[in-house]
C-alpha cells in the first residue's frame, strides 16, 4: 500500500517494501505521484520491491514545462513569463505535429538537432502564412533552450534530461554608432 502527501512543491510518495523497510520518492505534481503510486502497488502486489526504474517520460515532460513556466512567473515580469508560456506552446505544438502525440514526446527527443529543424521551421511557419524574422526565431528557439538548461539543472528534473545543448544563432547587426 502506497500513500501519497503533498510536500513543498511537490508530492511525496511513501511505501514499505516487502522487508518493512519505509521508502519515499518526492515527485513534482499530483498526477505523477498518483501514477508512481499505481506503479508502486503494482510491484508490490508481485513481491517485487515498490519503486520503478523510473517514472514515466509522458509525465516528467509536462511536470517540467509546467513547472518551468511556475517557476518564471515567480522570477520575471508577467508579461515576459507569459511570453515564455506562449514560446514554449509553440514549441510543443510542433512536437505534437512531428511525433504525432503528446504522449510520444519524451525528455530524450530532445537534441541540438531538433532545436535546429525547429529554428529553421519557425522561418516559414510565420503568423497568418508570413514568415517570421531571424531575431522572433532566435528568441523562441532561445526560450526552449532556457527551459532545457533549467530541466537539466532542476534536482527533479535532471535524471530526466540529458545534457542541455546550445544552438548557434544569427544575430542581426546592431547600428552604428553616430557620435
């Protein structure tokens, strides 16, 4: 038998292996405590210590966008953390398009290979058919690499996702100087 607490930002999972011994695993929202809870009793039901290899990828992406937008909105202007929500729905409707499902799309899909389809997309997928310039591109692909580094480096997060790559982007020049 598995019980759930909420604790902090998160939810704590509690359970007793088949030798007694207490066990908890602190996840990050409501609906991943109740699946690793499902999975808990599962295991235990077959005599099999409770805890899994790990939670679900399906769940641990979406606990992470939604946190990561949390976690902005305590920091940043509303404005800007909204901006950053709006960015990265984009991003993941894309996701949705190219893998087909939400519940495809895994922490692992993430590479600098895909921030590059994914730059290169936003030039011709612009608003009302228009293609959108090079620094719109630059700061949306700019957002989804802020929420990667922040996965990576959350202690959550980071068994997760693997290690946060950058990508190279063109910057428009500047103007010059008068004096």
């Amino acid at each position: 038998m598995a019980s759930i607490t909420k604790r902090g930002n998160g939810y704590a999972v509690r359970w007793r292996d088949p030798d007694g011994s207490a066990r908890r695993r602190q996840v990050p929202n409501k609906r991943t405590a109740n699946q690793l809870k499902r999975e808990i009793e599962e295991r235990l039901s077959l005599g099999d210590r409770g805890v899994p290899d790990r939670i679900s990828p399906r769940t641990v992406f979406r606990g992470a966008l939604k946190d990561f937008i949390l976690d902005q909105k305590a920091s940043l202007a509303s404005g800007t953390a909204e901006r950053y929500a709006r960015n990265l729905d984009l991003f993941v409707r894309w996701l949705v398009r190219r893998f087909g499902s939400l519940e495809r799309i895994r922490p692992e899909v993430l590479t600098k290979r895909l921030l590059r389809d994914f730059y290169q997309s936003l030039a011709s997928d612009g608003r009302h058919g228009r293609p959108r310039k090079d620094s719109t591109r630059r700061k949306v692909v700019e957002v989804v690499q802020l929420f990667w580094s922040w996965a990576w480096n959350d202690d959550e997060y980071e068994p997760y996702f693997p290690v946060p790559r950058r990508l190279k982007m063109q910057r428009e020049p500047g103007l010059q100087t008068v004096a």
